[in-house]
C-alpha cells in the first residue's frame, strides 16, 4: 500500500469531492485532494448559496409592498446592489475557508492547483505558478461538477453565462434571459425581485420541462403575475448594440432594448484538460462521463461523481454518491443504492416549487392508472397582504396500492415543506397515511393532509 503516494486522490474540491476526501480520512485513508479554483466548487461559490441568498434579497421588495396590509409603514425602499454583493463575497469567503479547515481537521493533503490524469495511478498538478507535482494514487475520484454551457448564436460575444450574475456592474435595469430550465427561471425571478424589469425567452412551448406539466405552467402564470414578460416558442434572432445597451429582435418579429443578456441554458460535465482521452475514457455526448452501479468508469482504479456523470445535477445527490464511493473503497460496502427517483428538488423560483417523487405524467406512463389530489388557494398571510398570490400543492397516487408517487407544491417555502413529506416518499407513504395524519392549522403545509376527494 506504501507504493502509493495515497490511497484516494480527489480531482476536485466541490461538495462531492470534500465529503468523500473527509469520510476516506476519517476511514484510516490517506487522502490528497486536488483544487485550482475556489474551494466548495460550484455550489458555494457560483450556484446553490448565492443564488439563495439573492433569492432572499429579491423577496424582500414583496415583503415590504406586504407589510402595508399588516399595518407596517415606512419611507419608498432602496436597494443597494453593491452592498449585496459585498456581503455576499464575504459570506463566500467565510465557506471557502471552512472547506479548507473541514479538509485539514480531517487530515486531508489539499493541493491547490488543476490536476489531469497521466494514467490509472497517475495525477500530474499543474500549478497556478507553474510549479507542476506529480502524485500516485490506489484509487482516483473525478468530482469536477460542471460549467454553464458557453452562449450562442446571435450576440453571444456579447452575452453572460451564470457565472457572471452574482457580480455584474452595474445592475441591469433591463435584463433578457434565454432558457426554460430551472436556472433560468431563477434567475429570471431573482433580478425582476431585485428591481429589473426581465424577458424570459425559451424556444420551446412550456417552461421547467421534465417537471409535473401543471405545476410548470402554474409557476410560470405567477411569475408573470410578479411582472416577468415571459416568450414561449421563441429565439433571438438578432442582437445589435446600441451604447452601453443591447437591442435583440426576437424569432417572433418583437424587438426588446436590454442591459443584459443572460444565457442560461444548460450546464456541461466539466472534464477539459483530465487526460481522460488517454486512459480511453469517452464521454458521453452531452459530456458526462460513463459510470457502472459503483461510480467506477472503464478504468478500474478511477471513480467519478456528481455533475461529471449527471445522475442529477443536485449537490445533495454528489454527497450521496461521494460517500457511495467511500463506502466501496474503505467500507463494508453494504451501503443501499440512492433512490434518484425519490430524490427532492426545489426550484427558487418566485414562488419556490418543491417536488419529490414522479410527476402526473410520468407516472401515468410508467405504473397506468392513477389517482390526483390537488389543492389551489390563497394562502392566509396574503388575504391581508393584497397580493394575488396563490398556492398550488398536488399528490399523484398509485391507484392499485395506494402508494403516494409524487408531492408537488407551488408556494412560499415550498422546498422546506416538500423536505419532510421526502422522507415519508422515499419510505414508501401512502395516501391512507397521509389521510391519517393530523395536520398543523394555521399551516400551509396542512392542505398536503386534508385533501379527501381525487380531481382525476
């Protein structure tokens, strides 16, 4: 075992890759973590925490027009950009410094600089001075997440990717975004809350494709109830500059005069500069790296996670699949294997959706005959607030065993309320349970446990 300089080299120091470096520590392994950028990869730095801490931000303009109703009055607010930008950056800081003790405290060896393959034993650093070191490992694990796909098409020299956002100066008064997928919806959200005036543009005929079909057509009718302009069946057809602005004619013969443009749709498996070509690895066509049942690629010795092999895209499912990885190594490898199908998601949009489990459609493909409970209102705080506002919350159900296949909410919090009915999912809940259960009154959440009647 001494041939080698370590028992697992990580190639990234992403969510994935400092879980499974920390657990293979804490198991006895030796343990060298790789990392050329900023330490918790893209969830820390350019993805989950700051685009919930704008989400915070952007709900406030709501709160404040709301709190009229409950007899709050106070001078016009004003939102200072720079500012949450400042204090976002420090709070960033704050987490790449506790990845960097996390890995220490554990005993981890973390090199900092871009690492690629030179064999299956074999991981050369290049460093950002120009120092290269060379390292040999027993086992090697891929956990580079991924990057925005780069923008095409008409104005792409002149167009952002996510990256970008949570840093432009100035803020764009006028903001475009092109896609339908959740980051794009996010965002879209977040700077109409912030105060610009945004154009959502998707080229294909409904919004967060892959999601329950009603629950993406009921968020997309609130977010243009809050102001967004949303183009369905649309592209970009032209971009001209005009000063500092941009003016984009869109496929539908529309013009629109932005600040920005944001491209946003889609995200790649980052593997540029691994060397997996060498070793005989082939990426998948949409970049994500072939793996078997233990994360193991064709290379015996070498593993890869989350984004990198796209199971789905999410930094709780890159935890999972980490400690999978970890278990196999330094285990007793007796861990189950992750459920992708009960795995939750909440998209923060404004309102938030929540969904864990199977949507409408796909369950009627995929078990036949089924049973639709659904509930629409408006929730209590908003009979004072005088927004207009409403809540959808639906439950798809196996209508031969009473088993409940999917929950689904669109409201305020629905990611907090979806995370506890997630864990009665994926321990196989049915409707009978749920009719069982006695809710908390005045709660939101509560409507999950009253529905009775089927719609469908």
């Amino acid at each position: 075992m001494d041939s080698f300089d370590c028992d697992l080299f990580v190639v990234g120091a992403g969510s994935g890759g400092v879980r499974a470096g920390r657990m293979a520590a804490a198991r006895g392994a030796r343990v060298i973590v790789a990392e050329g950028g900023a330490l918790g990869g893209t969830c820390v730095n350019l993805g989950c925490i700051p685009k919930k801490l704008y989400s915070h931000a952007a709900h406030y303009g709501e709160l404040f027009e709301e709190s009229k109703g409950f007899g709050w009055s106070f001078g016009e607010p004003a939102f200072d950009w720079d500012r949450l930008k400042s204090r976002r950056a420090t709070e960033i800081a704050r987490l790449n410094g506790i990845y960097d003790g996390l890995l220490r405290n554990a005993g981890v060896q973390l090199v900092r600089g871009w690492a690629s393959l030179v064999d299956g034993h074999t991981v050369d650093v290049a460093g950002a001075d120009g120092s290269r070191q060379r390292f040999t490992a027993r086992h090697i694990l891929l956990a580079t997440g991924g990057r925005p796909q780069a923008p095409s098409g008409p104005g792409a020299e002149h167009a952002l990717t996510s990256d970008a956002m949570f840093d432009l100066d100035p803020f764009p008064r006028r903001l475009l975004v092109v896609g339908g997928g959740y980051i794009a919806c996010e965002f879209a959200s977040i700077f109409q809350g912030l105060g610009s005036q945004v154009t959502l543009v998707h080229r294909g005929p409904r919004l967060l494709r892959g999601f329950d079909e009603e629950v993406s057509a009921f968020a997309s009718a609130e977010m243009q109830k809050k102001g967004l302009t949303v183009r369905l069946d649309c592209t970009i057809a032209d971009v001209q500059k005009a000063g500092a602005a941009q003016v984009v004619r869109l496929s539908d013969g529309s013009t629109v005069e932005v600040d920005a443009v944001l491209h946003a749709t889609g995200r790649r498996a980052f593997t540029g500069g691994l060397g997996l070509e060498a070793l005989g690895i082939t990426p998948h066509a949409d970049g994500t790296v072939p793996v078997d049942e233990r994360f193991r690629t064709k290379v015996a010795s070498v593993f890869a996670i989350g984004d990198l092999v796209g199971h789905k895209a999410l930094t709780p499912v890159a935890l999972a699949e980490g400690m999978a990885v970890v278990d196999h190594l330094f285990g007793d490898g007796k861990r189950p294997p992750i459920d992708y199908g009960a795995v939750a998601t909440a998209v923060f949009t404004h309102p938030n959706i929540g969904t864990v489990g199977m949507s409408e459609e796909h369950a009627r493909k995929t078990v036949g005959e089924v049973r639709i409970f659904r509930a629409e209102f408006k929730a209590l705080r908003h009979t004072l607030s005088d927004s207009t506002e409403r809540t959808l919350m639906k439950i798809v159900v196996d209508a031969a065993t009473d088993r409940v296949l999917g929950m689904h909410m669109v409201g305020a919090d629905a990611g907090e309320v979806i995370q506890g009915f997630a864990v009665a999912v994926q321990a196989g809940l049915t409707k009978a349970q749920i009719d069982r259960t006695i809710g908390i009154h005045p709660t939101v959440a509560e409507e999950f446990v009253t529905m009775r009647e089927p719609v469908r």
